[in-house]
C-alpha cells in the first residue's frame, strides 16, 4: 500500500468519526439546549446534517486494510455507544411530541413540514451509526 493511499485511509476514517460524534454529541445535547431564542435552529442543522453522517458512517471501518493502525481506531467505538442512549432520549421525546402527537418541536407558528419526520430520521441515523460502528468494530478485513 503506498503511502498516499495509506494517509487518505486514516484521514477519512478519523474525519468520519468527528463526524458521528459530532452528530452524536448535538442531539445529547438538545434536552439540555432546549428552545432559546432561535427556537428550532439546532433542530433544524440536524435534520440537514443526517444525510452527511449516514454518508461518513460507510467510512468508520476504511482503516481495516491497515491492521495495526484499525487495531487502534477501533476502541473509538466503546465511547460512540455510550453516547448513543443520550442521544435516543431527545428523539425519544421529539418522537412523542412531534410524530405522535403532531405537535411542533419549539413553539413555533405555522408547524413545519420537516418536524413530523424528524424523529424517525434520527432513529434510522442512530441505528445506521450503530451498525457502522459495530463494522467498523470486528476485525475481519
């Protein structure tokens, strides 16, 4: 394997994992955030960033042809599952709230298209993080 390929291996793989966290991170973060002044904003920047994580999500396991360096990268994937039941629990309630009961996820007037799907989105996003992640996980190349 020649040195370039090797470096676009781990760039990839590493710039997918900020990524999954990053997503991760933000919707454990939403209970917290709640809805300030710009009510659905961080909402809506996730709703608009799923798309990019299930697309970096193939990329977790691109380190595997690198059997000592993926020997390494895998272990990112005990923290990324601790994060995950943070991460439910706003789509959890997001779920009740908006797809359930139709209501808007911030008190806003008219309710957007995109509030009733946003929560099985993230369920399918979460669930694909996860599969990736356990893929990325095994060994076998």
């Amino acid at each position: 394997m020649s040195l370039p390929e090797m470096l676009l291996r781990l760039g990839t793989s590493l710039v997918a994992w900020l990524v999954v966290y990053t997503h991760l991170i933000w919707l454990g973060t939403l209970r917290i955030i709640g809805c300030n002044t710009d009510a659905d904003e961080l909402w809506r920047l996730l709703f608009g960033f799923t798309p990019v994580v299930l697309g970096f999500s193939w990329l977790l396991s691109n380190t595997k042809k690198l059997p000592e360096v993926h020997q390494i990268i895998r272990w990112f994937v005990l923290p990324l599952f601790l994060l995950v039941p943070l991460a439910l629990i706003p789509i959890w309630q997001a779920f009740l709230q908006t797809t359930l009961d139709g209501a808007a996820i911030c008190l806003v007037d008219p309710i957007p298209w995109w509030h009733r799907g946003w929560a099985p989105l993230q369920v399918v996003a979460v669930t694909w993080i996860v599969v990736m992640s356990w893929r990325a996980w095994r060994i076998r190349a």
